[in-house]
C-alpha cells in the first residue's frame, strides 16, 4: 500500500501568497479517515476524500487539496470511516431473499423439490418480485453493496424496483427449458428477454441481460440462442456453471466433455460472458475460461452450505481469469452481505488449498471490488475510486469493539467488519445511505410488506 | 422442536374462581417472543419467561403463567427478542485481542516468529494482560458469550478482570517448556498455576484450570504433572490437541503414536481434559477420548484461516463426544463473535464431508450452548435455560433486515445473526449488558487503554 505523495501541500502554500484560485462546483466530497482506492497501485489516502460530480468521480486527493480545488453543494464528514468503492455482488436472485431460512440443511434435491419448487410456483408473480427486490436492494444497500448481478424471472420488475431504489444492477432473465412462472416455454423467455433489453439498454443504472439458467436445465438450441441474443445486443451473458459434480455429469453424458468445453463446442462464450460458480473445471477448462474472457462469480458461501465443493480461486487468479464474488441467493445463503462472502473467500482458498497465504485480505477485497468489476467487462466504470469512474463508494465505521486496536485497515474489512458497519452508501453519485437512514426506500414497509407476502410463503410449503 | 404446554391456562383460570396465590418474590424476569431452551427436548416457548432468583433459573413458563407465580424486582420485557442460553466459548487466548489483525495470511512459523512471538516477548506482562482481558471482556460481553475458556500468562490477572466484568471463566494458567513471560521454567509454570488454582477454586464465576500448552511444547514429565496437578484439585485440564499434520508428525517421532494415543500412554487424559481443535484424528483416537471423556473444542476458523484442516465433527458427534465451539485468539481468528463461530461450524463441516446435511443449525446452537458446557464438563451448571441452572442467558434482536422474513428462530441464529443484535448479556444472575449498554466495564476507557498500547505493539514489530 502506497500513499499519495502529499503535493497538495504545495498548492496550500502557493494560496496564501497569491489570490485565492477560483474553486470548481461539484455536487459532493466524501472525506474519511482513509480513502481505499482500489486503483492499480492499491494506493491509500489516510485521511483521504473524493470529489463527485453528478453521476462521476472528479478527483481523490486529500481533504485539504480537494477544499481548496473545489466547492461541495454537500459534504459527508466520515473521518473516524474507512471509504472504499462500493462492493459488487456478482451472484444472486434478490427476490429468492422472501425464502431465506424457510429450509436449509437438506440435500439440494429435497430442499428443492420439497421447499423452493413449490414455494416457487405458488408465490412467484409480478408482485411477489417486486416486494422482495425492495427487501433484498434495502439490504444491500444497508451492507455497503452498490452493484449487484440478478438472475430470476420477472426481470422487468427487478429492473423497475432496482433503479427506483438507486442500485447499479447487472439483470439477467432467466432462460429455462421447462415451464415457469414468466415464460412457459424457452421461446417466450426469449422474447421476454429481448423486450426486457430493448427497455433497459440506455438506462444509466440497469445493464439488462440474459441468463441461460445452466447448461443440465437447457437445451444446445436454447443456450445457443441465448448467447446470440445477448451478442446482438452487445449485453452480458449470465449462466450457473459447472457448480456440481452432477452437471459435470451431465455435459459428460450430453456433450461427452467437461461443461467448459460443452459450451465452447456450441459456440456458447462470448466477449461478455458470465459464469457463477466455476467449481468443478480442470486446468484445460481454466485455459479455456481465460481465451473467452469469461469472468467468475465465485460464491464461497453458498458452495460450502450446499456441500458444492471449493472452486479453485488461486488457480483463476493465476491464469488471470476476472473472480469476482457473489452471496447467491439468500435462499442458500441465507444473506446479501459481502462482507461475509469476502471473510468466506479468504478462509474457503485457505482450507481447500492447505496454505494460509492463499486469498490473502487484499485479494479478498479486490474480488469484492475490481476483480468483480473485471468479472462484469464493466472495469472502466466501476470497481475503485478514480476520476472519471461512477461515484459509487460506501463509508465503513471502525469504531466497534471487535475492530479495536486497528493495525491494517484492509484486514479489518475482510475478517472482523460486517455489512452493518456500513454508514453511508453511495451509487452514480447519489446519497442512498446516510447514517444508516436509508433514503431511497421506505424501510418499515418494504419489511411489513415482506412480512406479508411470507404468510403466503407458509402456506404454500405447508409450515 | 416442541411447545411447553400451556398448563399455566387452568392455574390462571383459577386464579379468577379463588384468592390471588401468594406470589414468590424474585430477582428479575426476562421475556421474549421466544425462549429456546435447550434443553434436552429442544424445547421452544413462544412467547416464553424466564425466572431468575439470585444467580439461579427458578422457572421458564409462558409470560402470563410467570406473571402469576412470580414478583419480580426487574424486568426485561425483549419481546420482539429471542432469549437463549448464553454463548460459551470452550477456546480463545483473551489477551490476544491485542494482536488482532496485526498480521494475516501468513504461514504459520512466519506469522509466529515475525509478529507475535516478537510482540509477545515485548508487550506481555500483568498490565498488557489486564488491558486486553477488558477488551475481549467488553467484545464477549456484547456478542453474547457468557463464559469462556482461555489459556494463556499471568491468568490470575485474566480471573481479576473477568470476574470483575461479571464474565464466567474456565481459565487455564499456561504451562510450556520454553522460557514465556510468567515462568522461567515449567516447573516455575506448574508452582503458579497451583497457587492459582488455590486462590481462585471457590470463585463463584471462575474454574481455575491448568493449560498444558501442547504435546509439542512440552516434555513427557511436564505432560504428565500438569495431569496430575488437574486431578490433585479436580479442576480442568485444558491442551492444544492435533491441531496440524505437524504435530501428529511430533507425536509420531517421539512417541511413536497417534497425539491422542501418546497422551494416553503417559496417563494424561482425565476425567476433565478439554483437548482444543483436535483436527488430526483417526476413528480409533476418537474411541480414545471418547473413553477418557475428554471434551473437544472446535474453532473452525481458526482452523480455516490458518490452513490447519477440518476437525470430523459429525464423526465425534456420531461417537458421543462432547464437542464445543471456540474462537481462538482473536490474532488467528480475528474476533470472538461466537455467532460466526456457529455459522461457520455448519459450513466447513458441510464442505468437508461434501453433505449439505451435516452439522445443521440446531447441531451448531448445541455446540454453542449445552455440548459446550458438556466439553467443559459443566453442564450440570451452564449450557441450556432449565430450572436449577445459573442465570447464563442473552437476548437477541430479530429486527434486522437480512433477518426478515423470520420462518425459524434457529436457522436465523446460526445462518443470520451476528454478534452485535445480540441486546441483553446475563450471567450469573447479573445483567452485564442491556440495550447493548455494558455496565460493568467502561467502554471508552478500555478501549482507549487498548489503542494506547497497540503503539507499544506496533513499535515491538516495527509497523
């Protein structure tokens, strides 16, 4: 870790000799105690600000030089806070957060077939999506998330309630072979995704999407022509990936290979693919992986609750495959809390590698951050605090008890901080979180309403 | 999990038809939407009340039945609240809280002998132990530990600062071969811990123990007389316990044995050893401690982090042993949140026998609860809310967004919750924490003595 050679000072001095040199009008300063960049020399301020204007990032420098270079409509104080870029879950189905905890600890088929299915096709519509992405985008919000990856149905809706909430979503309709509640054949999921791209594509917060489920829920026609429509538009290509020994299996009886080479023998990669999970490849499927560009959304968490295995992260990292992480749905999971997922990533490469340099902190941090934005293809606009990125960051309290004494900022965000120290959020430069006050969504009753909607949940598995 | 049933309902009934009973006058009552006993029905009352007489449970009862039977000086009404036994945590190092974070992601011999072996040998001594006790007092204190087991130097003072902060301690003074703060020599060790052990055997919240740091670190015959000075005053033997391959490499030169195996052979388990991680084990060293009764201390992440492996939960379990859950020092963990501890006990053992079945939340609330205070051999006193007990007990927030909707109060504790909902800390009988207001320790001023000397450890290292 570097820091920020102190010129300012210069510029102080020069002040007071000559006149005061005209100051530039922005929109916000952000100040913290320290400012993590997460640029490419990992530099960090200490104490550091950030400058916004608008929707961008202007200038990081220090408190000092950014008063004198600019005039703030509005200040966020944060000088006992660490600032950091705001953290980027590639993986989830924010709706899924109205069945967390309604059944965990099963094998995947009865916890399926017994819970999520029949939950599922009572419970999901129009409606049931949009109160629990109020739920799931208050929770990210609350935990220092200010991007996040969706695969579910209704996409449309998720896209409404997100930018409505003022969340940077990457949102990709599902694509299956059999029946669901928005599409009953693959046919009309595609026409539904194309309608849901054509929507979106100019929105300055959503980058609509499509999402093959996986490679085991669909045919080679279906993946075929999901790859293509999103390579029509120019839009990132979601997919579930070899996240199971079983669909390892099934592209071995399908396809007679691994589920990496499947997809590349059907042309299925693009330049803007996606793959959650990546757990089960072998070092050929890495290769691969790295030829396409393809990112990772790595989900320690839940790999390890649904026993799916330890993806081999060092090795991704090596090849300079992009990973960055996910929570998956808060129905495995069972929360959206990065924090979690980057403590969960550090310990999962340490156990499953038997070497405790593995994923160290700062890695952890950057597959939150950078990597996850590499992971996304959208580097260039978010993923670390540097002029000309979106003004997306958050401001961490370090004042617990379990973050006393602090020697290494960055070892305290990834092995004793917790989303709920999460004070301000910020994305495409609007103020989402301040002190914990939410602005942007009404807190009691996005949960009265969730609380509502989960009587139905009840009923339809019976408990 | 099973309802008490509502008896109280006739009594009150009668209570209208007769005169009102004479009702017993008590020290406090605690209510909460629900209580979770566990006891050894996983009984779950909901709403539910607990009776606190002095430093003792009197009742667990509905509300209204505990209302009628009882009057009651204080009372904390935490009825949107889930009130549990007490969190005990069977492993940590207090003190340690000192060098938490101070340096990660290292191998093993370099973390020792470049950070904290340094940072011991010139930041040990009564006042740094006293210092940071208050500090890992105040943390258990607010994330719902109520007793704890250490091992570490100059434990008299460790006993002074617990019992001060009302916390209940199982505290072995450190026995090890090589020269440490408070011993020149074992034997110098072994002369303190009795004198210890002497002073403290008829606390009211303290369990002086012994703390034979490990096979490795110790000689056959200071082995064998830490044995024989636990059983001399029937007090709690505690060790490190194949924790690494290294070890059971160690065993294998010296004794040509298994750890568990060589320790038998010199007559060291008792009838109260507490063998701390016990990771490297073969079926028949489980038989072997399961024999002596030996109780585990699990710290999955501990063991995760610094790459050491995954302890065969469910085989102990299956075989009847007693297994606990532990932090470890908050310098290889690096917090003492018990809440964690839990969810990440479900995890790793799911992953490591690749069954999302193993160790499921109620499993993982056992081991924070009434299988720990079996591993210590006290179950008869802590570990579950039951009549005759000590008045252990905490409150628990269920209001956080990540924790709604709510289907089951215990898939939530262990998969949702985090140290800090927890509202009210009890032990004893004496409310150490309500509100998350600790009023046996002052907060600021242990945590700026703790800041204080963190730059006498930062100058130890040289950061």
């Amino acid at each position: 870790m570097k820091r920020l050679c102190a010129l300012a000072l210069v510029v102080v001095a020069g002040a007071v000799l000559t006149a005061q040199p005209a100051r530039r009008a922005i929109s916000l300063v952000v100040i913290g105690r320290s400012v993590i960049t997460q640029n490419a020399r990992h530099q960090i301020l200490s104490p550091g600000a950030v400058a916004i204007s608008g929707n961008e990032i202007v200038d990081v420098d220090t408190p000092d030089a950014i008063a004198l270079k600019y005039r703030a409509l509005d200040t966020i104080a944060a000088r006992d806070q660490i600032v950091l870029p705001g953290l980027i879950n590639t993986h989830t189905h924010a709706p899924m957060v109205m069945y967390r905890g309604l059944a965990d600890d099963l094998a995947l088929m009865d916890w399926l077939n017994t819970y999520i299915f029949p939950a599922e096709a009572k419970t999901v519509s129009p409606e049931m999506v949009r109160i629990g992405t109020r739920l799931a985008a208050l929770e990210m919000i609350e935990s220092g998330t200010t991007t996040y990856t969706d695969m579910y149905y209704f996409e449309e809706e998720i896209a409404k309630v997100t930018a409505e909430a003022g969340l940077r979503g990457v949102l990709g309709e599902t694509i299956i072979q059999f029946p669901v509640a928005d599409a009953k054949t693959p046919a009309e999921g595609l026409a539904r995704a194309e309608r849901f791209i054509k929507e979106f594509k100019d929105n300055d917060l959503i980058v609509p999407a499509v999402a093959p489920h996986a490679l085991y829920t669909n045919d080679r026609a279906t993946l075929v022509a999901s790859a293509e429509l999103g390579r029509r538009f120019g839009v990132p290509v979601i997919i579930h990936f070899a996240e199971t020994q079983d669909e390892v299996k099934v592209a071995r009886e399908q396809y007679q290979m691994t589920p990496a080479a499947a997809l590349e023998s059907i042309g299925f990669w693009g330049p803007r693919t996606l793959a959650a999970h990546g757990v089960w490849v072998t070092d050929a499927d890495i290769e691969i992986l790295k030829r396409h560009g393809v990112g990772i959304a790595h989900n320690p968490e839940s790999n390890m609750k649904l026993a799916s295995g330890a993806a081999p992260v060092r090795k991704y990292l090596a090849a300079g495959v992009a990973v960055g992480l996910g929570t998956d749905g808060a129905a495995s999971n069972n929360d959206l809390d990065m924090f979690e997922a980057m403590r969960q990533a550090s310990f999962l490469a340490k156990l499953s590698t038997m070497d405790p340099t593995a994923v160290p902190a700062q890695t952890a941090l950057d597959m939150a951050t950078i990597l996850g934005a590499k992971a996304l293809h959208m580097e260039g606009l978010i993923g670390s605090i540097e002029p000309g990125k979106r003004a997306d960051l958050i401001t961490v309290g370090m004042n617990a008890t379990r973050q006393n004494p602090l020697y290494d900022p960055v070892s305290h965000l990834v092995y004793v901080t917790r989303g709920d120290d999460v004070r301000t959020t910020i994305v495409n430069g609007k103020v989402l979180m301040k002190d914990r006050q939410v602005r942007t969504l009404n807190r009691s009753e996005v949960i009265a309403d969730a609380n509502k909607l989960a009587q139905k949940v009840r009923e339809a598995v019976g408990r």
